[in-house]
C-alpha cells in the first residue's frame, strides 16, 4: 500500500484513484491525520506499507524522521516548483527521491521499486529452491521459465517473500495487498487467492512452499540449501568489510 500526504483532498484523491487502476492500493491522508497516525498505527500494519508520497503540506521536512522512526518504506516528496534549494532541503530531510509534478504513477513505483532494489541489494530477485522471485513487478521463474500469476498473487507471493523466515496473518497479507482501508473488502478473499497460488506453485514446483497454520498464519518454505547459501554471502561480505574496518584506524 502507497501512503499519499498533501494538503489539497483533490490531490489525494487523483494519486489514489490512479494508483488503483495500475492495481496497486493507495490512500490518501491529510497532514494532521498523518501525523497522528504514523505515531499510533500498529507495527503490522505499517509493515503494508511500501511508500510514502509527501505532497505539498508544511509539515513535511519533519515527516521523513517520524516515518524513519516507524519505517523503512521509500519516502518520496513530489514538488509543484523545480527549486534547487528545496530540493536539497527535503533531501536533508531524509527523504529518498524527490520529483517534480506532474509525474505518471507509473514511472513513481519504478522509483519505489528502485528504492527497494537498493536497500535489499538485490536486483536479481530471490532465489528460493526452483523458484525466482522479484519486487519489481515481473512474473515469478521456475527453474528459469515465467509463471504468470494474476496480480493480487504475484504481490501476495512477493509479499511472502520479503517477510521470509517469518510467518505473516491473513490480515498483514489483506492489508499489504488491498490496503489499510478497505473496509468494502472482505480480509477473506485472501484465503482464495492463497489457495489459487498454491495449486498453481505446487503444478510448477512439484511441492507446496507455502506453510500454514491456523490462527497463526503463512510462511514461505525455505529449503536449507538457500539459508545456508545467505549464511556463507553473510560471512563473506563482513570478511570483505574488515580491511576496510582496519583502514579506518590506520
């Protein structure tokens, strides 16, 4: 979900309406709603969020450490004027990007997507067994061939793949994927689309990787070949950090 902040109702409204029809859920906050939810929403349900868009409103050079304190979703600030020196300033702020309106939502979530490729280092996607998986929008591989999968799947499994090791509720799921406020959705339609992934994965993979458990949630199964192969890149990007570590006090 795409958390969108401005002063003016009407922008709000244009940014989430697009966003919807590129079938990615988004709401729009007024600047003292924000502000008093970003401090009190709970911790799952900040976990849906995969952006922020800082629209005009004065408070927002103070925004990005609220959400740093909260977050670690990409905060862009979208400008009507190029000004140098308000550029720099938001930067200073802390946000990740900053734009100039008007700009297609199409080429915001390249950024977003951009954002995220960055902080996880991964532009290859992550391997899981036989299957491929990327955060940028493309369909999932196994064993190197496309799996087409519907939308609201493809993000579920995406979703799973980015709380891997962890096992997420139907409600983070419903939340990640159709939004905090949709209240006109039933949470329920998860199952469906669960069971929908499942079979089409399972066809594919020849196994179930999605692990479940009543009330407790879903969890992505991670072979043992893949936990050990993050533990050895572990070790061997610290052991290329400790030279440069020595230099420092040289």
């Amino acid at each position: 979900m795409i958390v969108i902040v401005d002063d003016r109702e009407s922008v709000s409204e244009g940014y989430s309406a697009w966003f919807d029809r590129e079938g990615v859920s988004a709401t729009g906050l007024s600047p003292s709603d924000f502000s008093n939810w970003v401090r009190t929403v709970s911790d799952p349900d900040m976990l849906a969020v995969e952006a922020f868009l800082l629209g005009d409103c004065s408070q927002r050079h103070v925004f990005p450490r609220l959400i740093k304190g909260r977050s670690r979703a990409a905060i862009i600030a979208m400008n009507d004027n190029k000004s140098l020196e308000e550029t720099l300033d938001l930067f200073a702020a802390g946000v990740d990007d900053v734009v100039r309106k008007p700009i297609h939502v199409r080429e915001i979530l390249a950024r977003i997507k951009a954002i995220r490729t960055r902080m996880r280092g991964r532009s290859e996607g992550t391997v899981i067994g036989d299957l491929r998986v990327f955060s940028d929008g493309r369909d999932p591989e196994v064993q190197g061939e496309v799996l087409p999968l519907p939308r609201r799947e493809r993000r579920i499994l995406e979703y799973l793949v980015s709380n891997m090791g962890c096992r997420v509720t139907k409600t983070q799921i419903f939340n990640s994927v159709y939004g905090l406020f949709s209240e006109d959705i039933d949470e329920n339609v998860i199952e469906s689309h669960i069971s929908k992934l499942r079979k089409r994965l399972r066809h594919r993979l020849g196994l179930d990787p999605i692990d479940s458990q009543r009330y407790l949630g879903y969890r992505l199964i991670v072979p043992e070949a893949v936990v050990q192969a993050e533990t050895m890149a572990a070790r061997s990007s610290l052991a290329q950090a400790e030279p440069d570590l020595l230099c420092v006090g040289d």
